[in-house]
C-alpha cells in the first residue's frame, strides 16, 4: 500500500493509491479500458498511432492529439473506421497555452473527463557538447522535458477529476545511461525519469500514478526498417536481436494505464530489448556522417 504524508493539489487528502477492483478484472480481460478516455500527444504516426489504436482495442475513447492536423485526422478516422472511439484535436507543445486549451478541449471532447494522459512527442539533436549552443540546449528541454510537465499539471489540476488517473510519459534509454552527442536530449530524457518520480509521491493522493516508458532503438517513421544486411550491422548488439516495433511502446503503454499495474508509479520501463542492460553504444558512424550539428528524431 502507497501511503504518503506529502500531500499536494487542490483539497487532496493522503489516501491510500486505490488498487483495481475486482469486478474490474472480471470484466473479460485486465487491459480493458472501456468506459475511460486517454489523450495521446503526438499520436500522429509511430508509436503515438500504435498506442491510438492498442487504446481503441481496449474499449477506451481516444483523442489523437498531433501538431499535424491531416495525421492526427486520419489516426481517428481510421480507428472509428474499425469500430473504434476516437477524436483528432490539433496541439503544439512547444506553445503553453494552446497546449493547456487543447488538453481542455480533449477532455471535452472525452465526456468531461480525462482518465489517461500519454505523451509521446521527443526529438533528438545531435551535437558535441563543445559545440553546443544555448539555445539547442534549451530546444531539447521543451520539446522532451518542459512540455511533459506542462501537460501533466493541467490534467492533474482538471476539474472535475476522475477517480482513478494515469500519467505515462515516453522518455529514452538515453536517459539512464549516458548520451554521447545529443547530451542535451539524454538530459531532459533523464529529468523526464526523475520527474515521474516526483510527481508520483506529490500527486498519489489524487489519485494519479505517473510512469515513464524508455524505448530503445524502435522502428519509426523517419528510422523506418532498413534491409536485413542493415539492420544486422546498425543493431546487432540489442540482446534481442533486433530493432524494437512502435507495437512494443503501445503495448507497455497500455499495460501501464490498465488495472493491472494499479500498484506502479513513479517507475521507468525500459522497453528496449535488453539495450540498457549493455553499456554505451558506438556512435562513431553516426558522427562519421555527421554534417555539423544534425537533427533526428528518436533514440
Ligand atoms: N524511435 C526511437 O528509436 C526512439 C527511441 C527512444 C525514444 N524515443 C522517443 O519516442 C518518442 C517518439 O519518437 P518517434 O521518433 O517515434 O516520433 P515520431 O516522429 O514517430 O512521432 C512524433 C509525433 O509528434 C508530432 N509532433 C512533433 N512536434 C510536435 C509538437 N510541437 N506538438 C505536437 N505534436 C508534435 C509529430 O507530428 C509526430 O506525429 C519521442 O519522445 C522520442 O524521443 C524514440
């Protein structure tokens, strides 16, 4: 039981973290989220879209949230095609208020309430950090570290608020280990994995967990898969073998709001293939073709 003394937000008492009922695990499979909505930034494409559609699975009404308009659109229209519960609700997270007035929208849009929160956007710049400038430095906090905090207060401070809620944030294996070249990404990926923590202990007595997902080297829209020569040269050494599938994000995604991890908070998932368990990569081909201070997304 998660008792704690630190008590914050409006009128919260320190109650006990309520665990699942049991009716719930009767109610024909542990991942069902029927009747609860979740909010996905950046479900535009890639893992965001694949959780879209594992939430829909799960009976959960979802409000596909993008900078893209024409993505977040055709994630919704395709999941209400397969008989799903989905709205497209345009966001930039770099902008705090329209970041806090679409959140307000979603969670109109989702009945009044909103149960899940999942955030997914993060981008990667790489540079030396001998050259790294300031502003760099803080364009990877906002798109990976501050917007994630942005967000997670507002729906904290939602009112009303449901009885139960979960807070998932995807951070990065680069944020336990070390990250040679986009250190200032590896950072806000790491303030990402002590900031759940924080939020966990202060936010327990409203009833909300927070969680962090690492991905490793998954298969994205702009990392597509490559041929097989590639993939085994670029990846051979995840102990699984291979590249991670937006699928395997979704699917933690899920597990990590369902009942079935009522009794997790504040903890870091790393869905990566046994990656972390290694130490450092080699980025020297990365750097090999580096032109200056390159950008991609991912990693
Ligand atoms: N792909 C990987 O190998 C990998 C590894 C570790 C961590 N990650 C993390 O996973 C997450 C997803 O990465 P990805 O490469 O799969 O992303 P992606 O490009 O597949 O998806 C990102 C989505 O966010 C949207 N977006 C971008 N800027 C936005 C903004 N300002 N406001 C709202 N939406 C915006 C994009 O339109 C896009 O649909 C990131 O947080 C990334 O850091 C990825």
């Amino acid at each position: 039981m998660i008792t704690t003394t630190v008590c914050s937000g409006r009128g919260a008492s320190p109650r006990p973290l309520r665990r699942f009922r049991e009716e719930e695990l009767d109610s024909g499979s542990e991942l069902c989220l029927r009747g609860s909505s979740v909010a996905i930034i950046g479900a535009g494409q890639g893992m965001g879209e694949a959780s879209a559609r594992r939430f829909a699975q799960a009976g959960a009404r979802v409000i596909v949230m993008d900078i893209d308009r024409r993505r977040a659109e055709n994630v919704a229209q395709s999941i209400v095609a397969a008989g799903g519960n989905a709205r497209a609700l345009t966001v930039d997270v770099l902008d705090d208020e329209n970041l806090i007035a679409a959140l307000e929208r979603a969670r109109v849009e989702a009945g009044g309430m909103l149960e899940h929160l999942v955030t997914i956007v993060g981008m990667a710049g790489w540079s030396r950090l001998t050259e790294m400038s300031g502003e760099m430095w803080d364009a990877e906090q906002a798109r990976n570290l501050r917007y994630f905090f942005i967000a997670a207060r507002t729906v904290a401070l939602m009112d009303p608020a449901p009885e139960r809620r979960t807070i998932t944030a995807i951070a990065s294996v680069d944020g336990i280990r070390s990250a040679p070249f986009h250190a200032a990404y590896g950072a806000a990926k790491a303030g990402l994995v002590n900031l759940v923590k924080s939020m966990c202990i202060e936010w327990a007595p409203m009833q909300i967990r927070i969680n962090a997902i690492a991905p490793g080297a998954i298969v994205s829209p702009r990392i597509p898969l490559a041929d097989e020569a590639s993939e085994r040269a670029r990846f051979s050494r995840i102990p699984a073998g291979v590249r991670g599938h937006p699928d395997d994000i979704a699917n933690a995604a899920l597990f990590l709001a369902s009942p079935l991890a009522s009794y997790i908070t504040g903890q870091t998932l790393a869905v990566d293939g046994g990656l972390t368990a290694l130490g450092p990569l080699d980025y020297s081909d990365v750097l090999a073709g580096m032109p200056g201070s390159g950008q991609t997304l991912g990693q």
